[in-house]
C-alpha cells in the first residue's frame, strides 16, 4: 500500500482536477483508477496530517493547531494520545513492514531536539523506516534531513532536488521489499515537501511554462472551470465562486507585476510537474516489478488548499516576509531568472493561490470553506477494484483514509493496540464508492474548524463562518458569537449562493449541528487566539529553553533546530568558544545557525576571527580581525550588543581572543523574527545551505579542534508576539 501527499496544492491545481499544472501521473492513476471530487483536509499541515494517519478528527488527536503553536487546551496540544494508534502502528503488529518519507511535521516542537523523547518521531508512531525532515517546510535544494532519528546531510550529488531523493528512497523500499520479502505485505507514506514554499524545481521544467500564464488569475480561473466541467469533476452547472475583495483582480496590477507573477506561477506549476514525475518513477517500478496492479495507490493532491502565505505581493525570500522586510517588486524583478532556482526560497501570489482553488471560495487557513478544505484525490487498485477511470462525487474525508486501508488489508478496526483502548474510528472507510458511482454517500455529516473559521456539513448542506482571515494576523477578531454564518444549500457546488436569510431554521439546525460536533470531537472551547500562544507559559506548552540564559554545546551538535537553542535574536548575547588551532591558519565555521536565507556565523577566515549576519539575504555583515591567531589553545568570543527600542534592529560585534578585543563593526539590521524553518545550528560546520558563501573548507568544516561553545543570553528581549506569530502561520 502506498499513500502519497502533496503539499499545498488547491483542487484547481491539478491537471487531473481541470488544473493548469501538468501532472500526468495523476491522470495516469486516474484513468486505470478513479477520481474523488469531494475528498476533504482540515485546511491545514499539521492537522491533515494527524487526521490522515489516525484516522480521527484533527482535534480528537490533540491537533487541532500546528505544532509550532500549541496549547493547553487537550484539542490543540499537538501530543497524540495513545488511544489513537497511528496506522503504520496498526499495520507493524499485523506483519506489514512500514515507512515514511518526506514531510512530517506532527512532533511536538519541545521533543524535536537530538534528546528527544523520540516516542513521538516518525519512528516511534509505527514507521520502521523514516527519511525526510521534520518540520513544515524544507529548501528542496539543501534541506535538513533526519534518518530514523539521526540528522544527516543529502547526497553530495550534482543538481540534488529532495522531490528525487524522496522517489529514490521510496523506490529502493519497494525494491528491497520484493526481493528480499516478496510475500510480505508493507505500506508505505511518501509525503513530498513540495508544492509547499519555498517551489523548488529544475529551470528545465520552469521553462515549458513560459509564458502559459501571462494572461492571469482571473483568466486561469475561467480555464480551470471549463476543463473540471469537461472532466466532470464539477457539475455543468457549477459557478464561480467570487474573488475575494483582498486579492486584486489581474487587470489591475501593473505590467511589472505580470511579468514578475506570472513567473512565480510558472514556478509553482514546474514544482508541480516535476513532484509529479517523481510519483511517475514510483509507478513505473511498481510496474516494472510486477507490483502495480496489486499495490493500492491513494495519491492526495494537497493537505489543504492552495497557500496565500505568499501576500498580494510574493516573495523571492519568505524569511525576508517572516522578519517584515519588504521586497519590492523592483527589488524581485532584479532576480527573476532565479526564481526556482536555489538562490531564492519563492512563494508565488495570494492571487494565484486563489485560482488554483477553482472554482471554491477562499484557500488554505480557512476551513470554514471549500477552497480551504476540497482537494483532489485518486485511488488507484487495478486488482481490488474494476472501475477505471471513473469519477466519484460522494462526501469523503481524509479521517476515512485510515479505514479504508484497513478494510483494504482485511484487518478490522482495532480496539486494543499495545493494551491501550483505543477511540472510535469517526467516519466510514470510502472503498464502498471504489466500483459504484451510485453507492448512496456514507459520509453524512463532518465538522470543519481552524484558527476559528468553521463549518459543517450535513446531509448536502454546508453552514459556514469566517472568524479570521489568512492575512489578518494581528487585528482585533470579534467574539465568535458574533461572526456572520453563511448557508449553502445542496447543488450548490462551489457555495456560490449565500441562502441563510431565506433558510433561517435551516442554519439554526446546522450552527446547533457544529456545536453538537464541536463538543463531540474536543473542538471546545475554540481558540482563536493569535499572539498568545507564542508564550509557552501562558498557553502551557513546555518550553525546553524556558528560564534558560547559558547554553554549552560541544563538538558534534548539528542539525538543532530554532526552537531547541537558546533564542539570541533581539537581545544582547555573547557566544564563546574554546578552540585549539593547529600549525596552519584555521579555517572555518566554529558555530553557524541559520542559512543563506537568513542566519548568522561565528568562524575562522584564513586564521583570523570573523563575524557575520545574513540579514534575509538582502545583506551580510562582517566583522573581521586583522591579526592572524597563533597556534594553541584559545578563547574566541563575539559580543553582541543589541541596540535594544524593537524587533530586528542593529547592533555592534565585538570580537575578542584571549579576552582582547580584535574588531569590532555595526550590524545595521538583524533578524527579528526567524533565522530558518529549514535551516539549523551547527557546531564546527555550516551545513545546508551556508550563511555566507566565502567559507574556505567544503561546508564550512572548522579545521580547528573546539573543546565547547557557550552562548550566553540577556533575560531581556524586545518582543513583537504578533510578528511572530506571522512567521509561525507560515511554517504549515
């Protein structure tokens, strides 16, 4: 069994679903197979992801949020109960061999650092085998990669992309299954990094796009209709949901806005693509092996809808967007020939996200709708099933992926798994509608709710209300009791027609329904809170740094994630290091955090002591000693001294060996906010993608011998909660 995601990506995006972005595999699968048309995510990351593999609403696991955001409250925790095995689990204890590979990002925040607890990690919920990253996002370039439960580098390989690592290791899974175990059954979970931000993809694939887009959202949006009511993925009636206010209409944007926009898309569109022609390279083995027919294939064409978290504007650097440094368009059109490429981490347009949820109101983050929850799907089981080609319109959920994999396998659902009870599954398994379009619809009645914006539906009808928009993140909401509901009526595809004033007892029926479910599913009581829960201590979330100010590393620390060091940003702080320099100059990073996004780097430059900040790639400053540091053992130490009045400002470097200062020099503006959701701190090494490219040693491998490396912190820090929480957000 083998169960693919894609990140990020709206209905309207694939060409299977009417979309613009070419995914012949997807078309492929669905020809021998059959396409859901009403297939359904919690409109974001985390809480897809935990619903799919439980098989239990979001909330019920604790993940009702991302990770990064966590509460006290039992729906929003982020820690998986033990009553909710996930379905790797279920499948090892029923002989199955299991692995994963991409994109997981369901650990809590406080367990992802190299002491764990690892009961948590991919390894720990019933996956034998993991290789991917943890977190919400990764450089398709240069990502940071765990193996199992050990950080590691990628292949030194030339033109690396991780879409092709992950397709490579899902291939060799397959391989060694059917040679070595060929009558053992295994499952395997590919989730791919893209077509979440940064969208990555050879300039090769960039370029079939050129100019396929140059015409604009709204204009694609026409398209897009056309070709799903062609393929009947909506019905011939189906309308276009309206643009948002928010998002300007093409026509309106300036020339130098197309050119650049357009670009993005074509972007995305070849991250697409080339994602696709690497699930294309899994099923050409599966085939070659003799294993397609008999092997079920659930391809997911996005964990939400597609994402706004570009801006109106985009982005060549979400880390600039994630520390409030504006990037104009001018600014962008100066390096449009690299978007795609690994200079930039680019985000397309809330413009283009929009069309590419075709034809549905609203995008990823607002669950209320189904622009933000609606997203194609394909199964795909030559021997279990004989429709081919076929399209599905019965309700389905990704809470139901999990029975049907059971129901697949002939396993029943478990009700005891490692002595513990466990919940009920919530909804029905879908593999009734696999050989009958006109299987009456066993799905009936599903709740929806994110950052506040809920839903339900029941029964055809769909009641609706947006408490919190994508791009509001710091405004006052208003009490919830307060919201508007909206009502849609069945036939109503694409919840074109608001009727709640000509069916008041209908939405009575419907908003009692939610709260019904709500209570049921551990959605109580909502959280709609924003800047709050950056606060550990008041949201209660641990917090492993929690009344911490001095930190010792050693040797050998790598891959440490933001969240698992102490945070120096916006606050003086010192970082000291014991090192033994040898008979020739050193040479090196002593300790790097961060990357060429953003991020900063204590090191050796040709034996002297050098200093430098990556203000989000729009600047680097260095501070460097002029004397050459003898041989022996030495104190090297920067002193940072923040100039303090708000996030992101300046300060000075001063630099010291052996206690006398070396250098000192003004860095102008920092880091505010974030050094990098795909990036780490390392001890005697930059790996990933470098800090600053005149490193001198492959990686920035420090040829000094460092005993330790303290980092000393002020208790003070200039704060902006709401700021940051921009930057959570956009780590789904």
């Amino acid at each position: 069994m083998l169960v693919i995601m894609i990140d990020d990506m709206g209905f309207g995006a694939p060409s299977s679903f009417g979309g613009p972005c070419q995914m012949p595999t997807s078309e492929r699968l669905a020809a021998g197979g059959v396409k859901f048309s009403r297939f359904h995510t919690t409109a974001l990351c985390s809480p897809t992801r935990a619903a799919l593999l439980t098989g239990r609403n979001h909330h019920s696991v604790g993940m009702g949020t991302l990770t990064d955001l966590s509460s006290g409250h039992p729906g929003y925790n982020t820690v998986r109960p033990d009553s909710a095995a996930n379905v790797a689990e279920v499948l090892r204890l029923n002989g199955y061999n299991t692995a994963a590979f991409g994109k997981w990002h369901q650990t809590p925040t406080w367990e992802l650092g190299a002491t764990g607890p690892f009961d948590r990690w991919p390894t720990g919920e019933g996956f034998e085998r993991f290789y991917g990253f943890l977190g919400g996002e990764a450089d398709q370039w240069n990502p940071s990669l765990v193996d199992g439960t050990t950080p590691i580098e990628p292949p030194d390989t030339e033109n690396y992309h991780l879409s092709e690592d992950l397709a490579d290791r899902t291939i060799a899974f397959v391989r060694a299954q059917t040679g070595l175990a060929p009558d053992k059954p295994w499952f395997a979970y590919l989730a791919f990094g893209a077509t979440h931000a940064p969208h990555h993809a050879p300039a090769e694939y960039i370029e079939r796009y050129r100019g396929q887009f140059d015409d604009g959202w709204d204009a694609q949006r026409e398209r897009t209709l056309a070709a799903q009511k062609q393929l009947g993925v909506v019905p011939a009636d189906c309308e276009l949901s309206p643009r948002p206010d928010a998002i300007p209409a093409w026509d309106d944007v300036t020339d130098d806005e197309r050119r650049l926009y357009a670009r993005m898309m074509e972007a995305y569109a070849a991250a697409a693509t080339h994602t696709d022609d690497q699930v294309g390279r899994i099923v050409d083995e599966l085939e070659k092996l003799g294993r397609l027919d008999d092997t079920l294939i659930v391809y997911i064409l996005g964990d939400n809808g597609a994402s706004v978290e570009g801006g109106a504007e985009g982005t060549l650097n979400e880390f600039a967007q994630y520390n409030s440094v504006p990037e104009t368009v001018a600014f962008m059109l100066e390096r449009i020939d690299q978007i795609g490429g690994p200079e930039l981490f680019n985000h397309y347009t809330s413009g283009w996200a929009h069309a590419m949820d075709t034809p549905y109101q609203w995008t990823k983050q607002v669950a209320s709708h189904w622009g933000g929850t609606r997203n194609g799907m394909v199964a795909h089981w030559p021997n279990g099933f004989a429709a081919r080609g076929e399209v599905r319109e019965q309700f389905t959920h990704v809470t139901s992926v999990v029975p049907t994999i059971l129901e697949a396998a002939g396993l029943p659902l478990p009700e005891i798994v490692n002595g513990v009870a466990q919940m009920a599954y919530p909804n029905p398994a879908f593999g009734y509608a696999f050989d009958s379009a006109e299987a009456p619809e066993q799905h009936t009645t599903q709740y929806f709710e994110t950052v506040g914006n809920r839903g339900i539906y029941h029964e055809g009808w769909s009641a609706c209300a947006i408490h919190s928009v994508p791009w509001d993140l710091t405004g006052q909401l208003p009490r919830f009791e307060e919201d508007e509901w909206e009502l849609y009526a069945p036939g109503d595809h694409s919840q074109a027609h608001n009727v709640a004033a000509e069916h008041p007892e209908q939405l009575a029926r419907m908003k009692e329904l939610f709260l019904t479910e709500a209570a049921r599913f551990n959605v109580l009581p909502l959280d709609d809170r924003k800047t709050v829960k950056l606060n550990s201590a008041l949201v209660g979330r641990p917090d492993p740094m929690a009344g911490r100010t001095r930190m010792r590393l050693y040797p050998g620390a790598r891959h440490i994630a933001e969240n698992s060091v102490l945070d120096v940003k916006n606050r003086t702080h010192s970082v000291t290091a014991t090192v033994t320099i040898g008979e020739e100059p050193a040479e090196g990073a002593i300790i790097a955090q961060g990357g060429r996004f953003g991020g900063w780097t204590l090191y050796f430059d040709e034996g002297r002591l050098a200093y430098a900040h990556n203000w989000v790639d729009h600047e680097r400053y260095y501070v460097r000693s002029e004397q050459v540091i003898a041989a022996g053992e030495h104190e090297v130490q920067m002193v940072f001294d923040y100039d303090g009045g708000g996030v992101g400002k300046g300060g000075t470097a001063t630099l010291f060996v052996d206690g006398e200062q070396v250098a000192s020099g003004r860095i102008d503006n920092t880091c505010g906010y974030l050094f990098g959701t795909s990036e780490v701190m390392d001890v005697g090494r930059d790996s990933g993608a470098p800090v600053i490219d005149g490193y001198r040693t492959p990686h920035g491998i420090c040829t000094a011998m460092i005993d330790s490396v303290v980092i000393d912190v002020d208790p003070q820090v200039d704060r902006d909660d709401a700021g940051m929480v921009r930057t959570l957000l956009q780590r789904q």
